[in-house]
C-alpha cells in the first residue's frame, strides 16, 4: 500500500482520539484485505483504488470513528459487495 493513506494533519482532526482512529481504520483495512480474497475481480490496482476511497470516506464520515468493529466490518463488506455487483453488471 502506498504510505499516504492519511497524513499528520488528517490524524490532527481527531484530536485526543487520533489513536481510536487510526485502530479504526486498521479495523477497515483487514475487513477489506479479507473480502480482497473472495472475488478475483480484486487485483492490485483495484484494491488499491478501492482502499484510498475508503481512506477518504473514513475523513468524510465521523460516524465511521464511532462504529463498532461489527458495524466496520460490515460497511467495508458492503461497499466491497456493491462494487463487485456493479462489476458483474458490466460483464
């Protein structure tokens, strides 16, 4: 993965709960390394678009901070999904 993911200025937003944060995000990058192994739609360069989207939507949405591992977990696993059915729409 690329080393850019989130910036010092981005973990600066979350203030005394940069850490929780960061364990947050770590939390969606498993779930979705894991999903990755499901389908082989997932190459390189499309998890690794999908993972910087997921980076931004992490900056976007401060519910995601709050969420449960479960509730992670099953965002990733979500989007992941409609992705992929949006991929065998097209074929």
């Amino acid at each position: 993965m690329r080393p850019h993911l989130v910036v010092v200025a981005d973990m600066d937003t979350f203030e005394d709960e940069a850490e929780y944060a960061a364990d947050q995000f770590n939390s969606m990058l498993y779930a979705a390394a894991e999903a990755f192994q499901e389908n082989e739609y997932w190459t390189f360069a499309n998890a690794e678009a999908f993972i910087e989207e997921l980076s931004s939507a992490w900056l976007r949405e401060p519910a995601l901070i709050e969420a449960e591992p479960e509730e992670l977990d099953d965002y990733v696993r979500q989007l992941i999904r409609r992705i992929e059915q949006e991929q065998d729409g097209d074929e």
